[in-house]
C-alpha cells in the first residue's frame, strides 16, 4: 500500500475489509456495524520526546509527521494496536500480556538447548508424537495429537514493573477478564491445560481461516484463571520469582494446540505452506527430517486491547 | 472499565445518496485513424474495432482489444422497421436489421397497449401520432461509460458531412463541415412514457462550415433550418445509455437521388448528398449498386458492419457526462474528551509505564491513524485510515466521519 498524501486537509481513506464484504455478499443480516475502534498502528510512542528543550509543542514533532498507510482491505492486518479508554486519567501504569517460560511445562523451545527459535512446537500426529516421546519429552513439544503431555501456552497479565511490587492488587479496572485468541483453522484449535481432552469451538472463522475464540474468566475458567498457583515449584518465594510479570498480577491464561485433521493424516498443506527440517529429539535414533509449517496465533486483550503474537511450528515426521 | 471500543448509536449513522458525474470525452480519432497502423489497415480491420461473425454490431475498444488494457466503450448498428421503405428480401442481412430494429424498439419502446405488436421510434416522443423513426443507427455505450445513467443535457455528437468524402485519417475534409447533435433540452425536458426510463430528444444544429458555402444546410420537411432552429433527428435512452440516431442524418431533403430511389427527407440539403459526397460507403448511385441513394440509404445493400465504419469515420467526437448514483452510510465516530486517550501499541509502554508521561498527573496522549468499524461480534468490517496523525488527549474531542459508499 502506498502513503497517503498528507500535504493537505486531512482525509479519511474508507474501505470494505474483505470480512465486510464477505458479509455483505452472503446478505443474511451479519453485516451491521455496530461499534468502532481507534487504531495506532504507526505510531511509534518512542519517538515522544518528552525532554525536548524547546518545550511541550516539540514532544511530539516526530510522532506528527509519520506517514501513514493506506488502508489495508484484509481484516487482520489492519487496527493490530488499538487505542484505549480508560475510566480515570491519572495513570502512570497499563498492563500487558507476558509469555511465562518459567516452568519446563510452558518453556519455548528457544531455551531448550538445541533448538533455537522461541517456538512452541506442536507435534501433529502419533508417529511424531512417539519420535518425540522415545528420549525425554522436549520441552517447549506439544502433544497436539493427543493432549497427554502437560505442556502448554502460558501467558500472564499485570504491571511488568520492578517498581511495585507484585503483592500490591492490581486495580480492578486494569484486570484482563476476557482473551481473544486468533489462528488459522486450517493447522488446529485450542485446548485446555489439563489433561483432559477439551478443545475449544470458534466463535467465527473468517474468509481467511482465521478462527477467532473468546476465552474469558467467566465462562472459560479452565483457560483463564486469577488464581494464581500457590506453589509452583515447591514454596510461595519461588512463586514469585516464577511469574514473569514483575508487579501487580491480573489474569493467566493457558492453552495448549490440538492439531487439524488434515496436518494429522495429509501432508498437503505441509508441502504447500512450510518445508522440512531436520531435528534430533534424544531418542537414540539421530535425527529425523520432519515436514513443518511456522504460523503465529494471536492474543489479544479483549478489554485493554494488549497484542501479543506467539510463535508455533507445527511438525510432522516424514515417513522414512 | 478499560475498554477499546465505542458502541455506535442510531444518532451516529446516517445514510446519503449523491449523484456523481463524470465527463467522458471520445474523440473521433480513436473511433477512426488512431489504431488503422498509419491507414495500412482497411475500414473495419482497424485494431480497436471488433467484429463478430454474425455481423449484427460492432464493438469499439478504446485500445487495440486484445490487449487487457483496452476498454469496451461502445457498439454500433443499425436498423429498420418492418414499415420502412427501405426493407425488402433482397437487402443485405434485411432480416437482421429488421430484427436489430425490434428488438431495439421491443426493449426501449414497447408494445402498443392491449397487444404484442412492437411500438417504432417517435420522433418527439408522443406515441399516439407523430413522425416515426423507421431507419436508425444505434449507439450502445458500455456501463464502463455510462455508468447509472448518462446526465441529461450532456450528449453531445458531433458529425462530419463534408463534400466530398475523404478520410480525416488521411488528412482529408470530412470533418471540414459538420453537424451538432445535441439532447439540448434534456436537462429541463424528457419523456417517461419508456418501459426503460427516461429519454430525451436529440436535436441537430450545423456547427462548423469549412466546405461548402451554403452548408450545412439543414432542413425539416421542405423548410430550412435557419439559425437558432433545430431539428430532431433521434432519441437518447439516459438509463440504457443507448442513442438511437435516425437515418435521416445522411438523408436528402429532397428524399430523392437522381430518381434512383423515393426515401423518407432527410435533413441534409440536397446538394450535400451528391453522389460523391458520403463516400463509398454511404455511397452514390453506381451501377455496382443501383438500388443505393445516398446517405442511410445505402444500408439496403451493404452490410451492418459496412455502415457501421461509414458511420464511426464520420464521428468527430462524442462527449457526455455519466451519473452514478453513490449510496453512502456516514458513521460519526466521537470520540469524546475522556475517551481513547490510551494506547495498546507495544511502544506506548515501557516496563509497564507510559512513555508520554513524566507523572501520573501528566494528561495523557495518544495518536490515531486509523478507524475500525466492528461487527457486534467484533470483526472489523471496515477501516478508514487519516492521512496523518491526529492527537488525542483529555482536552481534545473528535468526531471523524467515516463514508462508506455503496
């Protein structure tokens, strides 16, 4: 997309996202606006310089003369930050969504020596599943096929600041009670934590294939929690110390990737969207070449907005 | 309660139609000379003109038209009545152009109440009674052109009659003496009594005279057009976009050539209508084609194609402007003083604190570059970007106006 021309009045660029006229065309009444948002996504709050010598009208000299993009028409790439409303001005502190890499259960594989990338791997089929379980289970692996092992996605909400302390409440008006998670239908869905196999229904699948899921505290508990665990590895110090928010806690939220059907029985998409790799989890063997395909899924803050993409690469153990 | 979006209410949207005009100008040398590769091309085979095999119409591109850049603009036919003098067996595709003609009148006419016989063209509209046009040529512009419909009072055709014929392409005279069609009382004047919409007459004024002294000379009947008069020589379909041009153009007044043949006048003086004047096409008496006259009368015996490029080379420029009617939803986003002062953007914090801010009584700011408008499912169904970033903080309020166009 080009700039748009900023040399005079200010214009507003409108169009149909294809979402829209997706909707539109099937004519059964899902077409109807009914809210908006406001957007920044080219805004670089870096660039503010509040220090500036030459007083307040300089702040924001850089920020004024960004240039901006014309509108994107696909759904997911436009409004990606969004701006908020919050009920009092006076705060110095907002929260955001962390990844907790803490517990060997919710670790990436990028720190687990050997595989580099902070990806979650998920394994798509049985045969992958036993490549991976025949040395000790890799952390940062997840069970897509059959949910057994407890490997999973864990992502916290709070103040990620050394300068309150963590056992001050989080204001209320700044806790993330409702999670939205975005990733394409066509790799898998999410599921809960436990053991139990429970896999999540979309809300909506777009004309992408992007399947948006709502996830809140009260009606998903097994997925979003504000009880944060007592003991997570043995005492309520090393509790601390193992969040990966610093300050005031909100909300958790965990999820693991039940792999689709088609990435578990075909390897067309496979061929079609990733490649091969080569990878030795520990089984004695050597390593394997596996097909693969790198997708990211999207969270997102469903009442302060927070965006938070998270990394996955789906493998599958290429028959020998 | 922290929040990232604003419903809208009934007060916040409201619908707009507007009518949107365009000026389309076509000048002659695309229908003629641009595309004949420096006139080593034959009339017809130019690259812009394409022909079909059953040579009911043809179809002008305003580029060769098997490149994918070229632009469908408009066909070209033409007809006759059942009634016309002009139908006989023995005329070239007689039964196409007597079709061509019905089916042309069948659509823009009618039928006469009560039963299934076809209406012909009036020459002023009035249905009952009056002049009816027998002979026509047919102007078929593409939606690409006219889009809703063409603006009334805008149609302008512009005719070379000079004599005697030779090819503007070439350098010649044709365009030296010229006739003016014009829907000129459109925009205040138009008939409704068409099962497709409105329409107007096109009435016909000399312009230029180069050639000639006394031409163009234009009469109606036995009278002669004097200045400021005109006369009505077809009809204008605004909605279908098709201008239905009567035979009578490239006719003598005098509705006789040399008693080869008795026509329907014509509204050229006769004197344009020698036998060399329209050219082979439109052709003279001969004794190849006895049965020709001049002007229209020549379709008796060549074919729609034929006329057609006769037709099209003596196009010195058609102009109109076309209408498209916008269907616009207005969305007043407000976003009031306490509202979106906040940001989401990964770069408003860092380690949790707000850059812009020194203390938590700073005011804080935040900047918009785009708006989103959502489903109540929360799917962004559209989105407006602003051509640069607008400010927003505790002390400013905003409304932007987001138009969707249907």
């Amino acid at each position: 997309m080009a700039f748009l021309d900023n040399s005079g009045d200010i214009i507003l660029d409108a169009v149909l996202t294809d979402t829209g006229r997706f909707r539109l065309a099937k004519g059964d009444g899902s077409f109807k606006i009914a809210k908006f948002a406001l957007g920044d996504d080219e805004i670089d709050y870096t660039q503010y310089d509040k220090n500036n010598a030459s007083g307040s009208a300089y702040y924001d000299l850089t920020i004024m003369q960004t240039p901006v993009l014309e509108a994107f028409t696909n759904n997911a790439s436009s409004m990606i930050s969004k701006l908020v409303t919050m009920s009092r001005n006076n705060l110095m502190y907002l929260p955001i969504i962390k990844l907790n890499e803490e517990s060997p259960n919710n670790q990436t594989t990028g720190i687990v020596a050997g595989f580099g990338s902070n990806f979650f791997y998920v394994a798509v089929d049985q045969n992958t599943e036993n490549e991976v379980a025949n040395g000790t289970w890799t952390s940062g692996v997840i069970s897509g096929q059959t949910l057994t092992q407890p490997v999973c996605v864990l992502l916290e909400q709070g103040l990620d600041t050394m300068e309150i302390p963590p056992n001050v409440a989080l204001d209320v008006d700044l806790v993330e009670d409702q999670y939205i998670l975005e990733m394409d239908n066509r790799f898998g869905k999410p599921a809960k934590k436990d053991g139990k196999i429970s896999i999540a229904s979309p809300s909506f699948i777009d004309d992408d294939n992007i399947a948006s899921y709502y996830f809140s505290l009260a009606q998903t508990p097994g997925y979003v929690t504000n009880e944060w665990p007592t003991k997570v590895q043995g005492t309520e110090t090393q509790n601390i110390n193992a969040a990966r928010i610093r300050g005031p806690r909100g909300t958790q939220f965990y999820f693991r990737i039940a792999s689709s059907i088609d990435l578990a029985t075909s390897t067309y998409l496979f061929e079609k969207l990733g490649g091969t790799t080569s990878l030795d989890f520990g089984g004695g063997g050597g390593a394997q070449t596996y097909y693969f395909i790198d997708s990211n899924v999207r969270v997102i803050g469903g009442t302060t907005g927070f965006t938070l993409d998270i990394p996955f690469r789906y493998i599958k153990l290429q028959p020998s | 309660m922290a929040t990232v979006f604003k419903n809208l209410t009934n007060n916040d949207i409201t619908t707009t139609r507007t009518l949107l005009h365009e000026a389309i100008p076509i000048t002659g040398s695309i229908l003629s000379g641009t595309y004949n590769n420096n006139s080593t091309l034959a009339l017809g085979s130019e690259t812009n003109i394409k022909t079909y095999s059953h040579g009911m119409f043809e179809s002008i591109y305003d580029y060769p038209y098997l490149s994918s850049s070229a632009n469908h603009i408009f066909d070209m036919t033409m007809g006759y009545g059942t009634g016309s003098a002009l139908s006989s067996s023995s005329n070239t595709q007689n039964t196409k152009k007597i079709n061509l003609y019905q089916q042309l009148a069948q659509v823009l006419v009618g039928f006469t109440t009560g039963s299934s016989d076809i209406r012909p063209f009036d020459e002023n509209g009035d249905l009952t009674e009056g002049t009816k046009i027998k002979e026509c040529f047919f102007l078929n512009f593409s939606r690409l052109l006219g889009k809703d419909e063409i603006k009334k009072g805008s149609f302008s055709l512009e005719l070379g009659v000079q004599a005697p014929w030779s090819s503007a392409a070439d350098g010649g005279t044709v365009f030296n003496t010229r006739i003016k069609i014009t829907d000129a009382s459109g925009s205040t004047g138009y008939k409704v009594n068409s099962p497709v919409g409105e329409y107007g007459i096109l009435y016909a004024t000399g312009t230029v005279n180069q050639g000639v002294a006394d031409v163009p000379v234009l009469w109606t009947g036995s009278a002669e057009i004097v200045e400021g008069q005109k006369v009505a020589v077809g009809l204008l379909y605004y909605q279908t976009g098709i201008a239905v041009l009567s035979g009578s153009v490239f006719n003598s007044n005098q509705g006789t050539i040399a008693g080869v043949m008795s026509t329907s006048p014509g509204i050229l003086d006769d004197i344009l209508c020698s036998s060399s004047f329209l050219g082979s096409n439109f052709g003279g008496p001969d004794a190849a084609r006895p049965t020709q006259g001049s002007g229209f009368n020549a379709i008796t015996q060549s074919s729609i194609d034929t006329i057609s490029d006769a037709l099209r080379n003596r196009i010195y420029n058609i102009s109109f402007n076309n209408t498209t009617e916008l269907n616009s939803t207005i969305y007043f986003c407000r976003a009031n003083h306490n509202d979106f002062n906040f940001s989401a953007n990964p770069t408003y914090l860092s380690s949790s604190k707000i850059r812009v801010k020194n203390v938590s009584t700073d005011a804080p700011v935040s900047y918009v570059t785009s708006v989103g408008l959502y489903s109540p499912d929360n799917e962004l169904l559209a989105v407006a970007k602003l051509s640069e970033p607008l400010k927003k903080s505790p002390e400013t309020e905003l409304t932007l106006r987001v138009r969707l166009d249907y």
